[in-house]
C-alpha cells in the first residue's frame, strides 16, 4: 500500500469527516522529518448526529479533543465496548487511543476540534526535548480534562482555520508541534523528567534558516524545510530556533514582512493592496492587523504621518 493510501485511512481531514458523515471539514496537516503526520480537523454539526461514528482504521496514533461546544450527552465506545461518559464541557479535552476503535454517538449538535497525534511522532518530539517518554499516555477514556494549553492553543489554531488560505503555513505548523510537546509533557507516564535544555541552533544553521525566510516573504515557507535544511527535526528546530532568535520561527518572519512594508510605505510608489501582497500577507486587510500589532497604528496613517 503507498503512502497516499495509507494517508486515506487516518483520522484527520476527508476521512474523520466521513466517519462523522460529514464533508469539506476544515483542517491543516504538516508533514514531519520522517514523513508521519502531525493534523488537525475541525468536526462539527448543528444537528445531533443520525448513528454512531464510523469505526476509526485502527491506528498508532491518539486523537487530543477540544471541546469547542459542551457535548451534554453522548455516548461512547472503546474496544466495541460502551462506557460509561459523563458530560463533556466547553474548552476541556477528552483523549482517545486509535488503536482501540473509539466510537462516539452526539444525541445534539456538536463542535470538536481533533489533534491527530501519531505515537510514533510523539516519541520523536520527546526525545528531542530530552522528555523519557515510551509512547503511552495516562489518562482515563470517557473523562474531560480541564486543560487550559490545550484550549488556548486550539481557540488560536481555530481562528487560523477559519481564514483557511489567509494564514501563514508556518504558524500552523508552529502549533500543532507545541501541541505535540504538551501532550508528551503533561499527559506522558508519571516521573517522566526532563535534562536541562540544550542550546540554540548553530551559526549556521540560524544564518541558514533566516536567510530561507527572508527569500520567502512574498510566498510561505513550511516549519519542515527550515528544519531539513538545518538537518534537524522539526520539534528540535523550532525549541532551538526560538533559544536563538528570541522568537518563533513565525513570528521572526512576521517581524520581516512588516520591514519590508515600511520600506514599501516609504517608497510611496505602491498601493497598500499592492504591498500586502508583495509583503506575503494574504490581503490588505490582513496586513492591516499585522501592521497595526507591530506599529501600533494603521499602514495608511503611517504613510501619511511620514510623508
């Protein structure tokens, strides 16, 4: 079976959708150094579902939910067995294991937010965190967990999604890897311990990395590039880049297209419009809310303040 076929039956994007009997969900998937998959889909109906969801393709892999909406009564199973489940509340997460076929049954309308997380990726983000950690994580099937990462993380991962194509790849990226590194740490076996952090990148690789996303301010650049091109892994890459720079691998790329702006801004010769695009900003509007976070003020009040 290839890779695409394999990809066909795990549960993030089209196919968790169907399982749900839906269609189109939004989601982003990032591919890793080994070629697994980090993913996230967004679930959600206005009416209670007609059956239980399909069987998920068993899988080495864990779902990490975010209630975006409280579930007040569902049922589910795990292992073709019912257990018993109390109610799920908005902003908690509920975690389920792929390999144990968990099933669910929404008897009201509902939206869920579904990180796909393979085990096998999960054992690669701790061990380059210096995390012991052997694929398992403890939690009891049926309970929500009060988890407040998961859900501020979620909530910014959601506003992206709902702006689909308007929204930097390499942000997305950046969050499904720390969602990744929390999972690891919080839910990971007890006693799991951590070494002391290990330095930022090397000269050449941070000169490296920077001058890859200085030469793509007009278009995106993906986490996974950055990282191979450093000959690291994506999770290492992004801990050691943000040690160096003081910033995300995002944000310091961010910080670059709002240069290149006020340059253009200077210049006069361009529209804003023009610039948004030039700058890599998916529209004016989008570069306005950029603009105005990093200056403090509009890009058209700028242009007029510095005539």
């Amino acid at each position: 079976m290839n890779l695409e076929a394999v990809d066909r039956l795990r549960a993030y994007g089209n196919y968790l959708a169907e399982l749900f009997h839906q269609r189109e969900p939004r989601s982003h998937v990032t591919r890793t150094r080994k070629h697994d998959v980090l993913a996230v889909t967004q679930i959600r109906s206005h009416a209670p579902m007609s059956a239980p969801s399909h069987s998920v393709a068993r899988d080495e892999a864990y779902h990490v939910c975010l209630m975006i909406e409280s579930l007040p009564d569902l049922e589910l199973w795990q292992d073709g067995h019912s257990v018993k489940t109390e109610p799920f509340n908005a902003g908690t997460t509920g975690l389920f294991d792929l390999r144990r076929d968990p099933r669910g049954f929404h008897r009201t309308g509902y939206n869920i937010l579904p990180f796909y997380l393979p085990r096998a990726v999960l054992i690669d983000i701790a061990q380059q965190n210096s995390v012991r950690f052997d694929g398992e994580l403890q939690y009891t099937f049926g309970s929500s967990y009060d988890d407040a990462i998961i859900r501020n993380l979620g909530s910014a991962l959601l506003l992206a999604l709902e702006r689909d194509h308007r929204v930097n790849g390499l942000f997305l990226d950046h969050i499904l890897h720390a969602v990744g590194s929390h999972v690891v740490e919080r839910y990971g076996a007890p006693g799991a311990t951590r070494a002391h952090a290990r330095g930022g990148l090397a000269s050449w690789q941070e000169r490296r990395a920077k001058e890859l996303m200085s030469a793509s301010l007009s278009s995106d650049v993906t986490l996974k590039r950055l990282a191979e091109e450093c000959g690291l892994t994506v999770s290492h890459f992004a801990r050691a880049f943000r040690q160096s720079a003081q910033v995300p691998p995002h944000r310091w790329l961010q910080e670059r297209r709002v240069e290149r702006a006020l340059t253009m801004l200077a210049g006069r010769e361009a529209s804003l419009s023009e610039i948004a695009v030039d700058c890599g900003f998916a529209d004016q509007s989008h570069f306005a809310r950029v603009f105005r976070r990093h200056i403090g003020i509009s890009p058209g009040k700028w242009r007029k303040e510095n005539a």
